[in-house]
C-alpha cells in the first residue's frame, strides 16, 4: 500500500488548490475574527477561529474534485489495474485526504497562536484561563481540534463513498455541503422524539 500511498501525497502535492486552499482557510479565519469582535476572543482562540468549518469545505471540495475526476476521466481503472488491490487504492486516497485534514488542523493552531501574539483582531487571552468545562484555553482548543479531526474524517468517509457512486463532483459537493450544513440541525430535529 506504501506506493499508492506515495502517489496520492504526490498527486494532491501538486495540485494548485492544495495550496491556495490553507490561503484561503487564512484569510477566511482573519475574517472571521475581524466579523466577531473583541468580545468573543477567548470563543475565537477555542475554535481556531472557527476554522473547522472551513476545513471541512475544503475538504469536501478537494477531495471530491479528486475523486470524480479520477472517475470521469475512467483514470481510476490504470489506478486499480496497477495497484495491488482496489481496497489499496481507495484506503491511499483516503489517508492522503486525512494527512492533509491533520496538516489543516496544525496549521489552523499555529495561526491562531500567531493570531493572539498579534492584539490586531482580537484582545490578548490567557492560554491557561479556564473558560469551558472548567479547564483552561489551551485544553478547551486541542479538545475542540480534536473533535473536529474526527468530525471532518466522518465527512471524508462520506466524501469517498458519494464519490463513487455519484461521478459528479458538482453534486458530491453539494450533497456534501449540506450534510456539514443541515446535518447538525436535522439530527437534534430527529433526536427530540
């Protein structure tokens, strides 16, 4: 499984998105702390700037774009054909995807350390306050990084299995997109009985 795993990495590391993408997750998460305000700082740095919704967008529309290309273009079958196995070839792509989600989440803790340093967007919070559940900053961040890893690696569970049976990527985003969005809503609506 080690050289469909390598070429995955190789292939989503030369992708322009794979980079434009922690860009745009950057600007989006300075946005965010510019719409919030100063009274919300300590709510700020426990989110990373709510950075996991943004992550899972990301996700959803790089991991689909890789997907359904692979499949509309049939590159899929010298992929399989190649490869020792097709579950290989599938469980590269969907490690490749959860790498990147983990090197999303690092990135989203190093900026907002850097973030906080900087007193431009928010005040300046103590890591070692307690805020939620009685424990400090720094452990309510790691915990909620934490609980989005394993949220966002559910979607790209998700992503991979829309992928292959719709081949547009249009509409895995989309169907996608609403599962982060709806999901939430339609599941506490479900669960009041």
């Amino acid at each position: 499984m080690y050289p469909e795993l390598h070429r995955e990495l190789y292939k989503l590391s030369h992708r322009k998105l794979t980079w434009w993408m922690p860009v745009i997750m950057i600007g989006l998460m300075i946005i965010m702390g510019l719409a919030t305000g100063r009274d919300y700082s300590n709510l700020l740095v426990m989110t990373c700037y709510n950075s996991s919704d943004i992550i899972m967008l990301i996700l959803v529309i790089l991991g689909s774009t890789i997907f359904s290309t692979e499949f509309q273009n049939n590159t899929i079958l010298a992929l399989i054909y190649h490869s020792s196995s097709k579950l290989a070839t599938f469980m590269a792509k969907y490690i490749a995807l959860f790498i990147y989600n983990v090197a999303l989440h690092l990135l989203a803790i190093i900026f907002t350390v850097l973030l906080n340093i900087i007193p431009l967007l928010n005040a300046p919070v103590s890591w070692t306050s307690i805020y939620k559940y009685h424990q400090p900053l720094v452990v309510n961040m790691l915990a909620t990084t934490g609980i989005d890893i394993i949220t966002s690696t559910l979607i790209i569970s998700l992503l991979c299995l829309f992928s292959c049976l719709i081949n547009s990527d249009a509409i895995v985003i989309a169907i996608n997109a609403i599962i982060i969005f709806m999901g939430e809503r339609l599941f506490c609506k479900f669960t009041k009985r």
